[in-house]
C-alpha cells in the first residue's frame, strides 16, 4: 500500500498535539546529559582492523561457513548507549549489531530512549540501481517512487530508519564527482525528482512493518562548489540561493521529509554548519518546518579548518545556535555542550528544541513502539525477483541514445559484432559511486547481457585497454591495442563500451579532464582507422567531454552506471527490445572551459546569435573565441528509435492574471514505425523584469509512450504564480509581463508560443 502526498506529510511535518505531548513529558525527565545524547551521532564499530578481519575470514573457512565480517564495537559503546550518550547511528546495516545496540538503548539506558539507525542508501540498498543521476534521465517520477520503495523496503529489513536521500543538489558542474548522486542542473526537474524519492522513502507498509525517514541533502548549495572541487567554497546571491538550489529542498519538505542534512560548504563566507540564516531564518520562521538537521560527516569540527572556529568547543557552540540539531561523528557536542550550556553560552533552550525535532521523528516513526529489527526478514526482502524487474526497467528508461547516424541500431540478431573495451566484461563498476552493501555477483554484465541475443559463434570479445592506465587501474586488464584492431577484422559492427570507473565520480572524486579515461580514446583511434562503423556503450557518473568520439562513431548510447542489471538493460536496448527513452538531465560539455555549461543560462547584455557562434564570427558578444556557446548535447536532449512529431501548439488563455492557470496543449504523434517514449517538455522564458531571468526555465514535462502512428494531446497546466523568482526586495513575485513559452523535446528545440501576464 502506498501512502497519499498528505499522509506523508502529515507524518512526520504536523505537529500532531498526542506526539507533542509525548515529546514533552519525555523531554521533561532528560539531564541535560542526556539530551545532548540524543543530538550525537556515530558510527559504533572500532576502526577497521585488518587481523580481527583475517583471523575472523580464517575461522569462517575453517569452519566451511559463509563470511560476512562483522567489525567489533568501539570499546566504549555500550556504556555510552547504556548512559544515553547517543542518538543515533550512522552506515550500520547489519540487523543483529542493531538489535544488540538497540536492546541496552532500550533496555539498559535510564529512559529507554530508541536509537535512529540512519544510512547511505543512494540508489538501492542490495537491489543496487542506476546512478541518480542516471535515475532522473528516465524523467520519470513514478519510476522513482517505486525505486526508492524498493530501498527502503530492503534498508528497513536491515534495520535502518534514517535513508540519507535523496541528494537533491543542483549541479551544472560535471567536474564535481557529486553530480552523479542528484537529479542534474535543472531545480524544476530536481523538484519533481526529490517529492518522488521522499514519498517512495517514506511509505508505509513496508514488510518490517517500520518505517523510514527521508533526509534530503545537502542543504545547501553544495553543489556549486568553485571548480567543481568537492567541498570547495560556494559563493552565489541570495537570489541564486532561493530560485536555484532551494526549491528541490523546500519540494521535499512538502512532501514530508523528516529531516535534512546540511552540507559541508561555506556559503559567502559562512559555512552552512554554523549559518543561522540558512539554518534557522529560512527553514524555521520561513518554511515553519519542525524537522531534524543533521550535520554532514565531521563537518561541526570541520568549522575549525574553515577558519571559523578556533577549537571543538567553539565549533560546538556556533553549530547549535545557528540550528543545527544532530552532529554526525565528531564529538564537539558529546564533549562540551553541557559546559556551554553550564557557562551560559547556549540556552538550554536551544537545546531542548533540537532535542524535541529528535524524538518528534522517534516518536512519529513508531520507534518507541517497534524498536527492533525482525533479523530473519532480510534475506527474504532483499533481490526479490519484482525488485531486480524494476532495476532492469529503471536501468533502461535511463539510458540515454544521443546518436544513431544511419539507424545503425538497433542491431539486427544477426550482426556479427566485435565487443571492445575495458568495461563490456566488468561487474563492479556498473555498481556506480555510492552502493554501500553492494554485491558484485549480483550484477549482470554487457556481456553476459550481449548472449542473450547473440549466438556464441557471432561475436569476439577484447578489452583492449584498462579504464585507466594499467599502473593504477587494478583490473587485470592489459593494453592491446593491436589485439582489438585484429578482432575486428570480421566484424560488421563494433561494438565499444568505454567510459568511467565507478570511483572516477562520487564523493571527493572531482576531476578536471573529462574525456574517455586512460588510454581508451587512443583504442577507439585506432580502430576508427579500420573503417568498421562504430557504436558506442558509454559509461560514466558524469556528463564526459567527448566531441571526438561522438565525431567517430555512429551509435552512441549513455549507459550511465546502471546497477545490477546494466548488462541486460544495454543488451535489451541494442537490440531494440526496449526502445531508448532516457533524456539528459545536465547539458554535455564541449570542452572542459564551457563549464558551467547550462540551458537556464541569462541573456547577458550581449547575448549570442540564436545559432550558435563560431570562432572569431561574432565579435565583442559574450562568446568564446574557439568554442560555440552551446553545449555539445544540451539539457532534455536524447533519441528514440522512433520519431515523434510536435504540432498545433494551443494556449488556452494568452493573457492571465496572476491566480489563473496557463493551460498549454500540442499533439505529438509517433511517426516512426515502432512504439516509443517521448519525454514532452515545457519551457518558458520570462522577457522583462525587474532582474534577468533566465533564456528558458523547465516548467513541465511528461513522458508519453505512443504506439506507431498513434496521436496523442499533451496538456500543461502550470500555476501563473509558479512562474516567479525573487524581485529585488528578494521577495517571491511574479511580474506582470510578456513571456515566451516552448513545447519541445529537449531544452533548445520545440514549438514556440507566447502569452501575457497581467496586472491582478
Ligand atoms: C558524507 C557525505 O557528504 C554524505 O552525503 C553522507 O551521507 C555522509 N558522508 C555519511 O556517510
């Protein structure tokens, strides 16, 4: 049973009066001690210790039994449990560690109080799914839902009840490691992407018979990090703040998120830990919402090399009243809020709020009710079959076709195919950037995908290289460069599957070039030299800067790292037993310097010509001398197999007033001869105002699946007052004017239309 947008809501973001009156009894028998308990966060093992792991792996084969390590305890957890010195727990997935944390929380502490067991699940728990990033190009929210149920289905049978997701950062950076966790560059698109994964996190009804919290992150602006450099400062406007990198927060509150996590970055100076304007001003006495914030890893000590504060002490009392509630793992809190609060630094107060968000979120998710994990449900939850269903159907919509020079795909059963390079027979990497408890063995390969459509005696298989270079790569793998071109020779197509390793992007792995890694550009050289048509598989967490090869090969597909079932996902889309219905979410550079590189771009006071611009053409324009503006594949761009034709593009009312709605409909037909998705979108640019709007803003989308020949009316309704930004007094309005309006299939092409705001 799936729960409605209200009940979520009403869950845990109402302040119903009986849970208020539970947090306030309990609230009114806590020591001080123990309430700052209730505001630390860690991670209860002992730091990794290679002899405890052999000695363990060692009796487990003498044994003939299973490994699976289970680290010890830090010496001192049970006591610090027993004393209600912690709250909450963070990247514990194993049921029995919980339950035995959980029991002398429950059982053994003065007042009982449950622990949250909080953690990573960022595409799929065991059920490992495509890259974020990768999920949004399915554009397809419901999709969403569904898989990030599945998550929580399988993290709530292995205990957890905190899922730090979604990563709803905008990024228009593809050096940022981070950008494959989010939805990409666009905060329309990062809206309708965060209420899907909340409400999929956060139904009920799940086989544990819990629940789970969301934890959208990270609030914010993290995504902007100069450079593209992970943790680097941010510093954009306020304006840039609310109408860019707010609204997928302020989305996933009003979906029902629990609790937030703030991110790691300064924020014009200040960094979000210890930002009271950010913390405080914005998500209380703005948005009035009563969720828990919870700090990023370390980052309240982090404050010290920020430079904002001189010791742990300091760190701690800057981060409490800026509002944040839970510090995760470093112990500023732990150590000296009771002293603040003794000196007369912190309000006690201050620290009965936070305290109060915290077990507000214990009590809302039946904690105190069902503290226990039932540790024989995990093995029956996880991979069930209608689960790895589901990732082979998300990993498809993912993929994104951006070329098919001559329809070279799909390839027909009886292409005799040669499959290069490092990533065609490689389990690990389709597993992407943030899977804690993934299994490699639970992943199926190009390869092995590949045989389900070709006969053994029709296809040859060489690496030709390693993703990187053979010194640091690890696979195994050897160049021979020479050995692919040979298998080629009898070959109708080649078939190429390049691209990234799982740890080329993700946290603290930001990367400056963005071509094809290692040697793999000098592979596809090689072989282009051989004139064999080429078709491209290619893998990242990232937009990559690959003019080059796109010049060379025919068929390009973006295959993302798409989980446990990328092999058969690709396999099915080469041979076109699904059809490509994957769009971008983040424009594709041309070269590195382009970034950031991003549809929703201002006008500037010397805007280029509509066409592009070409070296040297266009003189004192805001323009490169060696570069056209545009990217090499722009934001909502992606083919099909089929074709779909847009036309007599209908605007209900062209002149509204500001509580009306602007109703917009176009009919797209399916003018191809197979039946295929179209993802429909709206754009509309705002042509005078107060300050510059941007040249296009998203403001719907809806993907349609349509037979061949079969026709069909796309209506949009958008709110007047949904197309507003902050005026110059930073206040929300939307200015009477005239706009401009798209309906199109990607972010530059599309029917246009016009329509006029009015004075109320
Ligand atoms: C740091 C990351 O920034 C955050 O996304 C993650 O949830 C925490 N570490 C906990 O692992």
């Amino acid at each position: 049973m799936t729960t409605t947008l209200q009940e979520t809501v009403a869950y845990y973001n109402n302040l119903d009066p009986e849970t208020e009156k539970r947090v306030d009894a309990l609230l009114a028998q806590m020591t001080l001690v123990e309430k700052i308990g209730q505001l630390v966060q860690l991670n209860p093992f002992a730091p990794f210790d290679p002899d405890d792991y052999e000695a363990k792996k060692r009796e487990a084969e003498e044994a003939g039994a299973p490994f699976e390590y289970e680290p010890r305890l830090r010496d001192d957890m049970e006591d610090l449990l027993r004393g209600g010195r912690i709250g909450s727990f963070l990247n514990v997935m194993t049921p029995k560690v919980i339950n035995h944390c959980q029991r002398i929380a429950v059982e053994e502490s003065r007042l009982g109080i449950p622990l949250l067991v909080g953690a990573d699940v960022i595409h799929g728990y065991r059920t490992i799914f495509p890259i974020p990033l990768a999920e949004a190009s399915t554009w397809n929210p419901d999709l969403l839902e569904r898989a990030s149920r599945v998550a929580a289905e399988e993290a709530s049978a292995a205990g957890v009840d905190w899922i730090f997701a979604p990563m709803v950062d905008v990024s228009r950076d593809p050096r940022w490691g981070r950008i494959a966790e989010g939805a990409g560059e666009d905060p329309f698109l990062g809206m309708a992407m965060a209420r899907a994964r909340v409400r999929g996190f956060q139904t009920t009804g799940l086989t544990s018979g819990r629940n789970v919290a969301a934890c959208p992150k990270h609030y914010v602006g993290y995504g902007a990090a100069e450079g593209g450099r992970d943790y680097n400062t941010v510093d954009f406007s306020e304006r840039t703040l609310r109408d860019v990198y707010l609204p997928p927060f302020k989305a996933a509150f009003e979906s029902g998120a629990g609790a937030v996590m703030s991110s790691f970055n300064e924020l014009g100076g200040l960094p979000v830990t210890a930002n009271p304007s950010i913390l405080r001003t914005i998500l209380r006495d703005e948005w009035q919402w009563p969720g828990v914030v919870l700090s990023d890893y370390d980052a309240v000590r982090e404050l010290i090399p920020h430079g904002v504060a001189a010791n742990l002490r300091e760190a701690a009392r800057l981060s409490i009243l800026a509002g944040l509630d839970i510090e995760m793992v470093s112990t500023a809190y732990h150590d000296h809020l009771a002293d603040l609060v003794t000196a007369g630094e912190v309000p006690e107060a201050l620290v009965d709020e936070a305290v109060r968000r915290v077990l507000r979120l214990k009590f809302r998710l039946g904690l105190f009710e069902r503290p226990y994990t039932d540790e024989s449900l995990h093995d029956a939850v996880i991979l069930q079959p209608a689960f790895r269903e589901l990732a082979l159907e998300t990993a498809r919509e993912s993929m994104v076709l951006l070329q098919n020079e001559d329809n070279i795909l799909p390839l027909s059963p009886d292409v005799r195919l040669t499959v290069i390079g490092p990533l065609a027979d490689n389990r690990a990497d389709m597993l992407g950037c943030w899977s804690l408890h993934n299994h490699p063995e639970d992943v199926e390969t190009v390869l092995e995908g590949l045989s389900a459509y070709l006969p053994g005696d029709t296809w040859s298989y060489q690496p030709g290289c390693p993703i990187r270079d053979d010194r640091t790569d690890g696979s195994g793998i050897e160049t021979d460069i020479p050995a692919a071109v040979a298998a080629t020779r009898e070959a109708d197509v080649v078939l190429l599957v390049l691209g990234e390793s799982a740890d080329m992007s993700g946290e603290s792995h930001s990367r400056t070039t963005l071509g094809l890694p290692g040697r793999q550009q000098e592979l596809v050289d090689a072989i282009a030299e051989t004139g064999k048509p080429m078709v491209c598989v290619l893998m990242s967490g990232r937009p990559l800067v690959i003019p080059r090869l796109a010049a060379q090969v025919k068929g390009l597909l973006v295959a993302w790292h798409a989980g446990i079932r990328a092999g058969r996902a690709v396999a099915d889309l080469l041979f076109g037993a699904a059809n490509p219905s994957g769009r971008l979410t983040a424009s594709w550079p041309r070269s590195e310097g382009q970034i950031p590189v991003y549809y929703a771009h201002k006008s500037t006071g010397r805007p280029a010509a509509e066409s592009g611009t070409r070296q040297f053409a266009e003189a004192f324009k805001s323009v490169y001398m060696d570069e056209p503006n545009s990217p090499l594949f722009p934001f909502g761009y992606g083919l099909s197999y089929t074709t779909f034709t847009y036309a007599n593009l209908q605007i209900a009312e062209s002149m509204l007033g500001p509580d009306d709605t602007l109703r917009v409909s176009v009919t797209i037909t399916n003018s191809g001869d197979r039946a295929g998705a179209e993802v429909v979108q709206l754009y509309v640019r705002d042509l005078v105002a107060c300050v510059t709007r941007p040249v296009r803003e998203l403001k719907g989308f809806q993907k349609i699946w349509l037979q061949p020949g079969e026709q069909r009316t796309v209506s949009f309704e958008v709110p007047v007052r949904d197309l507003g930004f902050s005026g110059l007094d930073m206040q929300y309005t939307v200015e009477p004017g005239d706009f401009k309006l798209w309906v199109g299939p990607n972010a530059v092409d599309g029917l246009e239309g016009a329509f006029r705001v009015c004075e109320a």
